[in-house]
C-alpha cells in the first residue's frame, strides 16, 4: 500500500510538472481589429486661422423697420452641408476694438458676445453673432442705440475663428463647455 501510495504521489507529480510547462506553451493569437478613432484628438476637428477683417470690409445693413447693423462676410469652404446638418460650428472672437476694462485685449469669447459699456451716463450695448451658412460665416454686430460712430474706425483689431467639431453620436454625451475656449483647446489640442 505504502509503495502503491508513493507511485500514484510521484504520477501525480509528474503529471502536474506536465501540464503546468505545456499549459504555458503555445502559439501566441492574432491581435484584434484596431478600433474606432475616439472624440479625443483632433483627428478630424477643422480649426481656422484668426481673420481680422478689415473696418472697411463691415457693410451696414439696413432692415424693414429701419434698424441698421454691421455685418462682413468670411468665407468657410470647410462648412459644407454635411457639417451644417451634422458637425457642431463654433466661432470665437477677440474683440480687442474695445477697453481692457470692457474686453481685455486677447480674452476669447465664444459667439454670440454681448458688451456692455459707456460713458456720461450712456450704456452702450453690443452684440456680436455669427451667422454661419453653407461656405461662409456672417460676423455681425448690432448696438441697441443703432451708435456705431464710436466702432467704425476701432473694428480692426478684433479677430475670429472657428471650429468644426464632426459629427458623432457621442457628442452629446460628453461633457463639454464650449464657451470654455482654454477647454476646447486642450480637450482637441488646438494652437494659437
């Protein structure tokens, strides 16, 4: 019995050593499929140039009531019907035509932009939108008192641009202040 006992020990044993050493053999498997390119990146976000147009380039529009506006045309060939019906278009501005005190030189905003100043007891209210359409983005500026006399000449140093973001079903999910410029710009790696 004790012989029996020690025989099956050492099969046992044996058999163990066995199959832990073929166990660990084998041919390595194929890898996966490589996966979707994530929102991360910037892979595919489109990211203009700043334009500055020129205080010439502004056309005063006048409507049916008498109300009048500023407006210059930028061309976007980027903007296509696909990214109108399903990509997110931002369009930031640096209004550095007006005050440090009103808006800092360089500070970015994300459109539309409304700025409140005056002086000798007259508040001036600006408002800076971006009409965006198929190739092209309107800049355009409206004042509440219809004054433009103080802003005609001073249009010059304020700056735009924008970005396309392309469509993806995950866009809404993720957590994204786009009003937050410094947030775009690290969330899709985006140089000034």
């Amino acid at each position: 019995m004790k012989n029996t006992t020690k025989i099956l020990a050492s099969l046992f044993l044996v058999f163990s050593f066995i199959i832990i050493n073929t166990s660990c053999e084998g041919e390595d498997g194929r890898d996966g499929a490589i996966g979707p390119q994530g929102i991360d990146g910037n892979a595919n976000v489109i990211v203009s140039d700043w334009f500055t147009p020129d205080s010439n380039a502004y056309e005063t529009t006048v409507t049916s009531q008498a109300f009048f506006f500023l407006e210059v045309d930028i061309t976007a060939p980027e903007i296509t019907q696909e990214i109108l019906d399903n990509a997110v278009v931002l369009v930031y501005a640096r209004l550095n035509a007006y005050s440090d005190t009103v808006w800092p030189d360089n500070q970015v905003g994300l459109m539309p932009i409304t700025i409140m100043s005056g002086a000798n007891s007259i508040t001036q209210i600006d408002t800076w939108a971006a009409k965006i359409s198929l190739g092209n983005i309107k800049i355009h500026v409206t004042n509440q008192e219809q004054d433009y006399t103080y802003q005609i000449d001073d249009l010059d140093p304020s700056s735009f641009r924008y970005v396309i973001i392309p469509p993806t079903n995950k866009i809404s999910k993720l957590n994204i202040d786009f009003s937050n410029y410094e947030n775009i710009k690290e969330k899709y790696a985006i140089k000034d």
